[in-house]
C-alpha cells in the first residue's frame, strides 16, 4: 500500500471521528461521499473497482432512502471502531467495509424473513431490467420479488426514495 493511500485514509479516520455520535445517516453519507470524491481515481481502480465504488463516486444521494436508514447509535459506533481498526494498509478490507457501509446508508431493510435461512431483514434493491422491486437476504443472498413472485433474473440496483413510495414501502 502507497504512503499516499495511507495518509487519504487517515484523512478519512479523522473525517469520520469528527462525526458527533448523534450525526444522522444523511451527515455520515455525506462525510464519506465528500471524501470518496475527493480522491476518486483510488477508487476506480482494483481492489474498489471490484466492489463497484464507480456507482458510489456517481450516486445523487437525496434520491436514496437514507434518512429511515440503521446508521446511527451503535452502528455508528461500530463503524467508527471498524474504520479506526484499519491502518490503511488493506485495501481489500477498506473497500468490503466501505461497501457494506453505503449498503446500510442506502438499501431499505424490511421486516421480512428469509425463507431460504430465516434471517429477519430483508433489502429492498430495484430489478434494473424490469423495474420491479426485489427483496434480497443479505445472509444468504436469495432474492425475490417484493409482490411473492418468482425472480426471473436481472441485475439489481439501490432502490430510489421514488421507487419505495410508490411500491408503498415507506
């Protein structure tokens, strides 16, 4: 790992414990995207590339659902310990950690089980080939369609404010 990454992670451990413990969701995404933009070709490239960090650096955050999102309290708190347990010296973990951030800033969580493994809590993504509304398990990754169909493929995307709405989700 370059000194130069190191010295933007650091940057980034000390944006995030700036956060107050009462920052909302919305105050999180927007520390991490302002930081995430400011050095975007890290970020284009391998291992970030592989976990898709270009739809993080494009994202226009008021369409997403972040304001009903978990981050906050003791996931903020987790967060924090997970960013500053970092040295910056794996990128591969800095990306995973990144990644699974936004997935909680952005993807709705219903209270749906999995009938697959049982795991409560669902995430609602958008089929980006027909529109339609999917529920996904984040444990064991089965998906279907939030109207009970069966999914017929497709590549999934997060979910808008817009979308959510007007499936009658929040």
């Amino acid at each position: 790992m370059s000194d130069r990454f190191k010295g933007i992670w650091s940057e980034f451990q000390e944006n995030i414990r700036n956060l107050d413990e009462g920052a909302s969701p919305r105050e999180i995404l927007d520390v991490i995207l302002d930081w995430l933009r400011k050095y975007k070709e890290y970020f284009l490239r391998p291992p970030f590339s592989d976990y898709g960090f270009n739809r993080f650096i494009t994202l226009d955050a008021p369409d997403y659902p972040v304001e009903i999102s978990l981050m906050r309290g003791e996931e903020l708190l987790f967060f924090k310990k997970l960013v500053f347990n970092q040295q910056g010296k794996d990128k591969e973990s800095i990306a995973r950690i990144l990644r699974d951030t936004f997935e909680m800033l952005l993807v709705l969580e219903m209270d749906e089980k999995c009938a697959n493994c049982g795991r409560d809590g669902l995430g609602v993504y958008l089929n980006e080939e027909n529109a339609k509304l999917v529920y996904e398990c984040k444990q064991c990754g089965i998906a279907k369609y939030t109207d009970g169909a069966k999914l017929d493929g497709g590549h999934y995307v997060f979910a808008k404010t817009v979308d959510l709405i007007k499936e009658k989700l929040i």
